[in-house]
C-alpha cells in the first residue's frame, strides 16, 4: 500500500463507549483516524459491506463484532445476533450469504455450558439462515476482561447480479420504506439487563433478512436503490448517513412508522425516541417512486413483514439533513447523535 499524505484529524485524548456507539463520535473516529491511515478510497462512501469484483463475480464481504450485554435476552442471544448481524448486512448489500468466519474471545471463568449453548445458538440460527460457518478462533481471556463472551464475526456473499445499490442511485422523488415495527431489540436488550423497574411484553426482532431482501429483488429490482438494516443508532442514524453521502433531505411522516405500543411507553418513560433505538431484524429501503407499490406488497408478503410501510421521501433541500412531520401539522429535525443512548445492545 503507498503511503498517504493525508494525516489523521482525530485528537481525543481517550476512547470512550461513545465511540463505538454508531453515531457522531464514532463516525469522527472512522473519519478521522482510520480512513486516513488506511488511505483506501473504496472504503468511501462508508457501506455495511465491501463490495469487490473478482474474476467477474461480485463479491461482499463484511466484518462484524458483538459485545452484547446480556448475552441472552427474549428473543435471542448473543450467538443468533452473530449470525444475523452478519447476514444482514451481506443482504443488505444485495448479496446472498455463502460463508460466514466466527471468533470466540472468552472470559476465564464462564460457564462451559453458557458457551455451548451459544455455540449451538449460533449453528441453529446458520442452519436457519442458509449459510455455512467455514472457520473460526477461539481466544481467552483473563477473568473480568470480557463480559463472559464476545464474538467476531465475517462474511461473505455473492452479490444479486439484480442488486445495482448505493447512495449513487438516490434521487429525490424516492420513497422511504421500512420492513416492520422499530425500536424492539434495543428496548428489549434494555429491560432484559434489569436495572429499570419496568416490564413490558416484548422480544428482539434479532432475524435474517435474506427473505426480504430476495422478495425485494424478484419484485421491484429496477426501482430499487439503497438498503440499509438500523442496527446501532437506529433508523435516525441510518437515514442521517444517507441524506449526509447522498447529499439529500430526507422527509419523514412519523404517524407512518410503526412502533410498537409497548415500546413507544418506554422510551416515552425513559425519554427516547424510538427513532434512534436499535434494530436487529428490520431493513430500510429507498425505492423508486414507479415501484413503491410493488416493493411494499412484497415486503407485506414475507412473514413478519405484514407492517411494513412507507414512512418518507427523499427530497432535494435541505441536503443532509432528516426531518420528521409530525401529526399535528409541526416539523423537528432528527440528527445523528454524539452516540448511542443505549451501549452495548449488539
């Protein structure tokens, strides 16, 4: 690699959880250190996977970590997040799964049955998603170094020849749709740690998103134009990069989101919005206006996909910014935060 004139401008002095949190803070560190230093002009704009062409295949690779706290919560479990977390943004990406890499860095100390049963965790949901787990390390670690578990992950696909995606394509015009109900992962992970006097009914939408992502292509490929799932920092983070790269407004009507009841009363409780609160089995997708119809009805179709909904516009000005219209005729601006209010959800 040659070496790059182009020097870092990141100076905090300390890494903090903030940074690794999916919003401002993290996106000054990427920016401002990393990019510099690794002087890789593909890794611009920054996507959830690296798309490569490789004797005329296209291919997709992607990397991922998970420090979940606790490792199981209703719904899911360290182990499945690992593989779907993965998945997803090779799907996300237009590529169906062939492999994924899992490394295992373990606390002295953890159970052996606690691991195991993440392990096979992990295994059923690669069996359920369709994708081998073609390696892997095992590291560990003194006791107190590493919450009981933490897993990394990487993965390969192969991409959709359907799949033409990219803050390139997006136009003003394009609709904004969403495949179901926000915010229920990082609620559930949240009140699963037991720290809040509060109960509610709910369970991480942790899933692979492969189904809609496919039924996406069969039936609105040619309108279709970005994907994104709003993991960390939630659909307000992912929309903000978008309108940021894209160099577009993003319009949203906030009586068409879907939240659930239960989770809406908590972040009002704890003083979140749902906006921002972490996804792990949901897509965002910018389609083109002519096939809106068509790719809503298909993500209707898949199972679990009954809610999802047309939530927005992409318009011209203001560029890089997102704002959300509210029922009673008002308007506020959704911007990326510093971090994320919620640590540790993925």
């Amino acid at each position: 690699m040659r070496e790059t004139s182009v020097q870092p401008t990141f100076h905090d002095a300390v890494i903090e959880l903030v940074h690794g949190a999916g919003g401002k803070a993290s996106r000054r560190l990427i920016e401002g250190l990393f990019l510099p230093l690794l002087a890789n002009p593909a890794l611009i704009p920054l996507e959830d996977s690296a798309i490569m062409s490789i004797e005329g295949l296209r291919l997709a690779l992607t990397t991922d970590a998970f420090v979940v706290k606790p490792l199981r919560f209703p719904g899911g479990s360290i182990g499945e997040l690992a593989v779907h977390g993965t998945v997803n943004d090779l799907a996300v990406s237009g590529a169906r799964p062939l492999g994924l890499l899992a490394a295992f860095i373990v606390e002295a100390g953890l159970p052996s049955e606690v691991l195991r049963a993440e392990v096979e965790a992990l295994a059923q949901a690669a069996r359920r998603a369709g994708v081998s787990i073609v390696g892997g390390d095992t590291k560990v670690v003194e006791h107190g170094k590493a919450d009981g578990l933490y897993i990394v992950t990487a993965g390969v696909g192969l991409v959709d020849p359907r799949a033409e995606l990219g803050v390139h394509r997006v136009r003003p015009g394009d609709q904004i749709l969403i495949s179901g109900p926000i915010g229920d992962h990082g609620i559930t992970v949240l009140l699963a740690r037991g720290e809040l006097d509060l109960e509610a009914d709910l369970v991480s939408d942790t899933r692979a998103l492969t189904p809609f992502v496919e039924a996406l292509l069969e039936a609105a490929s040619p309108g279709l134009h970005w994907m994104r799932d709003p993991t960390r920092g939630g659909v307000a983070t992912a929309l903000n990069e978008l309108a940021r790269d894209a160099r577009v407004a993003i319009t949203l009507a906030e009586e068409a989101i879907p939240v659930r009841d239960a989770v809406r009363g908590a972040c009002e409780l704890l003083g979140l919005d749902p906006l921002y609160i972490a996804n792990e089995g949901q897509l965002l997708a910018v389609v083109d206006p002519a096939w809106v119809d068509a790719a809503l009805a298909a993500l209707q179709r898949v199972p679990g996909g009954e809610q999802a909904a047309c939530i927005g516009e992409v318009q011209e000005q203001p560029a890089g910014v997102v704002i959300v219209s509210t029922p009673y005729g008002g308007q506020r601006v959704i911007d990326m935060l510093v971090g994320d209010p919620l640590p540790r959800i993925c």
